[in-house]
C-alpha cells in the first residue's frame, strides 16, 4: 500500500520565501517519517521472530513516536518543517556544547551543526513547546487526542521499556512460584507471540493516515486503510 503509493506532487525547493521552502519540505519530511513507521516495525517484527522481542522495544517506540507526529500534523497547520527545524537547532546546540578534549567533531560536521543552529527560526520560536511530544499531544484538538490517546499510551510503555528502568531489567528476572529465589536469565523470558506486529500495525495504520492527510493522497489511503480495519477489527475490539 505504502510504497506502491502515488507520490505527492512535487513542490519547488527554489522559492526565495522561506516559508514556501518549508511547506514544499513537509511532504518529504512526512515521507521519511512514514518510512521510519514502516521499517522500525518490520524490523521488530523481525527480532521477535528471532527471540529478541524484549530487546525491539526501541523500535517500537520509535514507530509509535513517528506515527504520532504524522497525525498531529494533521491539526498543527502545516508547522511539522518548523518544529523539526527547531528541535534539530535544539540538538545541534546540545552536541557541539558536549565537546571535549579528546572527542570533536571534525571541521565540516561542526560547520554543519552551525548551520542548523543558524538556521532563521524567530518567526516561528513560540513552536518550542511543541517539540515535546506530551505538549504537542495536550495542544492538539480533541478530535487528534481521540486518535492518539491508544498510541499515546503504547509509547509511554514502551519508552520505559527502552531506558534503563525496572521494566527494562523485568525480562531477565524469574521467581518460581512457591520459591524467595530469583532466577537472573541471560535471555529474556518469553513475550506473547505476535506482539510486535499488533504494535507496529497500529502504528502503521496511523502514519499513513496522517501521511495521506498531509500530502492530499486521502484518495489512495483511505480505502486502502478501511479493508485493513475491516481486517483487523475483530482484534482490535477485542483488546480494547
């Protein structure tokens, strides 16, 4: 469905405005993003088949955090470009301050973590706030908190999976039933099966649907996206 999708029509890169700049980068930025949906969750799909689907949690949340903003976008007036210019001025400066004797960056990459931090964003500054996702979530019409609040949820899950946490440490510790001995495992202990596909499938209709409202390709999408929640939707209800 995705990559067999028509591609949005190519806008102008040239323009002297660079407000017109921005618009024409959305639906390239909203490409990679849809990307990024895709591939982190075939790529924890993939680990789980293989026994590490404890260790995709990453993944998972990197595809739920990417699907996430592509439906926000949808309600944040086209500002997608501004907020990712800000956030990347945010972590360019973060980078060149943590410098130190013994570790820099060659001369071309500082020039180019400059550039971003240089980049004009003073028209758009009052965004800051946006490049968090929790206040991006909580600003967003009630209609776009209805959409996200399931995906919001697994991403707060699978974020304290990902840093070093009690639920990051769970999966290799066993207590046998009846026993006040711990079994410290070098493997994870089983998940349920199929886990990750149910996540990156939830994550992936929601990209493409916020992907197919940013580029106008609503036309494409959508039923395509309907036989897939005609599909699922027995799933879907029942883990609700």
């Amino acid at each position: 469905m995705i990559n067999q999708a028509p591609k949005p029509q190519p806008l102008r890169l040239d323009s002297e405005s660079e407000e017109e700049q921005r618009r024409a980068a959305a639906p390239v930025l909203a490409w990679g993003w849809l990307q990024r949906t895709l591939r982190s969750g075939e790529a924890a799909i993939k680990l789980e088949k293989s026994g590490f689907g404890s260790e995709s949690a990453p993944l998972l949340r990197s595809a739920l955090e990417h699907s996430i903003r592509l439906v926000w976008a949808d309600a944040g007036e086209g500002k997608l470009v501004e907020v990712a210019m800000l956030s990347k001025k945010d972590t360019s400066k973060r980078l060149l301050a943590a410098q130190h004797e013994g570790w820099t960056f060659n001369d071309a990459l500082a020039d180019q973590l400059q550039q971003y931090i240089d980049a004009p964003t003073d028209d758009f500054k009052n965004l800051w706030d946006l490049t968090r996702l929790k206040h991006a979530i909580d600003k967003s019409p009630r209609e776009i908190k209805d959409r996200l609040k399931s995906m919001y949820l697994a991403w707060i899950i699978y974020t304290a999976a990902s840093h070093p946490s009690i639920d990051s440490a769970e999966p290799y510790v066993n207590k046998n039933p009846g026993s006040s001995y711990l079994d410290l495992l070098s493997a994870a202990r089983p998940r349920p099966a199929e886990d990750c596909a149910a996540t990156s499938i939830l994550a992936l209709i929601g990209a493409s649907y916020g992907y197919s409202r940013l580029t106008g390709l609503e036309g494409y999408f959508t039923p395509a996206l309907q036989i897939i929640l005609d599909r699922y939707r027995n799933y879907f209800t029942d883990s609700v």
